[in-house]
C-alpha cells in the first residue's frame, strides 16, 4: 500500500482509517494469530453516509495494517455496526474442514420519506482469515416488527448453555437472543426499563463474564450499553455498563447497578466493545471504543481522514470501597513502544520542570504518584497559549483534564470544558497513567479505577510540557515519562514517530 503523508490530526499510536470517515469499531474478533478490528466506514465522504465495514488487523494491538474494505452495502441496504466470531465446530455448516470466521451485523434499509428505516440483523461468513467474505444467501436472519431502531448485534458462544447469545440494541433497551446455529434465533428477554442512563438512544451493547478480583470462584457478568447524543445533554454520547447475573437468558443486575456508572468520564469514548474468541491461555477481556462524540464527530478538524480509535485497553472487575467497578488499563503490549525520557523521585515542581524545559513531545505515556489530598497535576502539549490539564484536585478527589484552552476548539460550543470523575483512593497515594498523543489525551487514575478520554486539536509546535501543584513545595513521589513510537510494519498505515 502507498504510503500517507504525516499529518497533524493522525495519531502516532492509535489507529485511524487511511482516508474518509471511521466511526464504531465493529466485528472485533481474535483469530490464528491476528486481531481482528473491523469499523464503520464511509470511503467516499468525510462524514458518516453509505457505511460500510473497513478491517485492519493486527498481531500485537499497537501496529495495524488496513486492508481492502470487508464489507459493502447491498439491496438489503447498508452495513451498519455488529460483531464477529469463529465458528470452531462448524454450528453454521458454512466450514468443512476448518473453522472460520462469521460476522454478525445489521443491514440498514433507507425508506422513502415519511417512512422510518428498517433495520435487520444478517450474517456474512470468511473461509481466508477475513480477507473476503460472503454473505448468506438466507439474510435477514433476525427482524423485528416493533423496534424501529434494531442494531448492533454482538454475539457469544455460551458455554454453559451450549448456544449462541445475541445482545441487540432496541431503542431504549436491549433484547437477548439464543441460537444453535447462528441463523435461527429465539427471543429470551429484555433489559434496560427503569434502570441506567436514558439520555439517548441505546446502542453498541456487549455482555461479558469477569471474575472479580481474579477470583474464579467469583464471577459476575458485565453488560456495556452506549447512549447516542441528545441536544439536551452536554455530555454528548457515552457509555454505561451494568454488573450481575447472566443465565443465559435473562441479565439480572446487582446492587451495584443501581446508580448509573460511565465506563469513561471524557467525551471521547464511545461505541467501544470487546474481542471475541481471545485465547484462554491469554485470559483478558480486551476492549477499544471509538475516540469521538456524536454531538461534534461531524465537525472535528479533519485533513483526508476522519476518526481515531481508543487504546486498546484490558477489562477487569475490582472490590473498591465496598463496590464492584469496572476497571480499564492500557494494553500490556504498549509497554513495547516506550522510549524512557527521564524519571524523577520524590522531586519538587521546581526541580521536574527544569529539567522539563525545552522537552518537546507530542507522543507520550507518562505515570506519575503524589500523596493523596496533593492537588497537583500535568500541563500536557503546552505552547503559544495553548495547554491541556490532567490532574487530581485534593479537596474533591476529582480526576480531570481541562481542554479549556487545549488548542482548535471553536468547531462547537461545548468542545471545550472541564470533565471529572471521583477517585476511590484507599491508599495514601494517588495515580496517573496520561497517554498524550497528537490529538487526544487518556488518563488512568488510581491503577484504572477512573478514566478520562479526550480529543484536542493544539497546533504541531504545542509540545512542551509541565507539573504543577497548590504547594509546590511537597514533591512528586515519582515521575515518568516515556516517548511512545510504533514499529514500521508492511503495509501499515500509522506514520512512525521522528
């Protein structure tokens, strides 16, 4: 494939589309020896229109090589969000002799005006490892007369049932689905009235088993449902997730899903769901979402290419003060794109940023500790006016980042703000793990337990960066700053870092 000019908007380390718009990532799937991430993608316009499923893959979630698009709208209409599996003994009867690939996705009719879309799930099958597909002679293979919006179907083999499960969106709930083969299914039930967030439409479901605090003998399931954008909210579209019991049929909640939980505290994180079929050997519930809102994703700066995905990040479930949370943590495999810059302990403001100036970055993971009740945090791509703030206020215990002035903000009015979580620090000391890249900034605090996604736009020469704290006096336990390049691969679409 041919290279792509750098540009300011492309990430160093996240992955984007070569060109035109990207949003949902979809069909995530883990198969012999490659990641699987295929996305909503329209490859001739700048905005979503005729969306297809664009498809990369990768063998270490941090390098990805796009290939050729998987999936093209039809007569039944087009190729909107879904999922994907491998079909290990042949339950569909599309594979002889070897498993094979089986995407799960919703075909999206238009209707002549006055008249609402029709949306119905449908399946397409690979005998190549995804590089091209069929799609079943017999789609539709799940409709429904009542739910005018009807998408996003992620699917599972249930062990303990010994079938197929589907999640599916439905408007302001989600229904549940059981199937032998993958084309015959039967309704189980419903979830979604009277409990969580009901801001916007429900979209993007996933439903998944943890254990919680790696106990095998405690495990409780986990359901992720995002919210589509409404006017009326500032937050824009984001993402929820239950805790409690799953039968195989019925999704029960627990105490804890009571009060309505974000699984990131930012703007940019949404549609995210997780691999299927990761390797037991492995043993991680992997997760990426993507990295813009619908209240603005339309109008962000652009050049040639719109979009960007999350990190890749790992799932966990973790007793915190009395509650079960859902925790996230970068993808181990970043660890092998750092590049140590400098590291301080127990240094005061004075004493990092001296040793911070002239430092120019705008690719960088850095993790930091201080004391807890310390108000003190990162100016990140800092320059010409513009600075990005992440950091912990010690009188609320409040994670933030501030992208007030962070840069090209004026495409909306609610761009630019302030977003905070609450920490829970049972400890002495607080945490941070900020990965900054050339657009977006994602902060892990205290080991995962509250995240902040966002996307900014500062200028290329903004690249400086800066601690600061309300007493500048008390030093920062620890400092640690790492540049984060990608390694060259064929046919990749990332630009390395100079």
């Amino acid at each position: 494939m041919s290279a792509i000019t750098k540009q300011n908007y492309r990430g160093v380390y996240h992955f984007s589309p070569q060109a035109k718009w990207m949003n949902d990532p979809n069909g995530m799937v883990y198969f012999e020896g490659e990641y699987h991430l295929f996305f909503q993608h329209h490859p001739d316009g700048m905005t979503m229109g005729a969306m297809h499923w664009g498809h990369a893959v990768s063998k270490d979630l941090v390098t990805w090589e796009e290939l050729p698009i998987a999936l093209f709208p039809d007569e039944l209409g087009m190729i909107f969000s879904g999922s994907a599996v491998v079909d290990w003994n042949n339950t569909t009867g599309f594979f002889a002799d070897k498993p094979g690939l089986v995407a799960i996705f919703t075909h999206h009719l238009d209707m002549p005006e006055g008249q609402p879309p029709i949306q119905r799930q449908s399946l397409a099958y690979s005998h190549d490892n995804g590089r091209t597909w069929t799609k079943y002679e017999g789609n539709p293979v799940l409709e429904h007369d009542a739910f005018i919006d009807f998408r996003d179907p992620k699917v599972f083999w249930n062990q303990e049932t010994d079938q197929w499960v589907m999640i599916v969106a439905s408007g302001q709930t989600v229904c549940l689905y059981h199937s032998p083969d993958l084309i015959q299914w039967t309704f189980a039930s419903e979830f979604g009235k009277g409990i969580g967030s009901h801001d916007g439409v429900w979209e993007c479901p996933d439903l998944f088993p943890l254990h919680v605090d790696g106990d095998t003998a405690n495990t409780k399931w986990v359901m992720l449902v995002s919210i589509g954008a409404d006017p009326a909210f500032v937050e824009g579209s984001r993402t929820q997730y239950f805790t409690g019991d799953f039968d195989g049929y019925v999704f029960t909640t627990d105490e804890d899903s009571r009060n309505i939980r974000w699984l990131d505290y930012g703007r940019d994180n949404y549609a995210g769901v997780s691999w299927s079929d990761v390797p037991e050997a492995d043993g991680r519930r992997l997760f990426i979402g993507w990295m813009s809102n619908w209240m603005y994703a339309p109008q962000t700066p652009a050049e040639e290419f719109r979009g960007a995905m999350t990190l890749p990040r790992e799932l966990y479930l973790e007793s915190r003060e009395g509650k079960i949370l859902l925790i996230q943590k970068p993808a181990k495999e970043l660890e092998m794109v750092r590049i140590p810059v400098l590291s301080f302990e127990n240094a005061t403001v004075q004493e990092i940023n001296a040793s911070l100036a002239g430092l120019q970055l705008d690719a960088y993971e850095i993790a930091v500790k201080f004391i807890r009740g310390m108000s003190a945090g990162i100016k990140v791509r800092v320059g010409d006016g513009e600075e990005t703030l992440t950091g912990i206020d010690g009188k609320t215990g409040e994670l933030y980042v501030d992208r007030l002035a962070s840069g090209q903000k004026d495409f909306h009015e609610w761009f630019p703000g302030r977003h905070t979580a609450v920490l829970q620090a049972p400890g002495e000391t607080n945490d941070l793990c900020i990965f900054v890249d050339r657009t977006s900034v994602e902060v892990f605090g205290n080991g995962g337990q509250a995240v902040i996604t966002d996307l900014i736009f500062p200028k290329p020469e903004s690249a400086g960066l800066a601690v600061f704290a309300e007493n500048e006096e008390i030093p920062f336990l620890s400092l640690d700053i790492y540049k984060l390049v990608r390694p060259a691969a064929n046919g990749d679409n990332q630009q390395s870092e100079d």
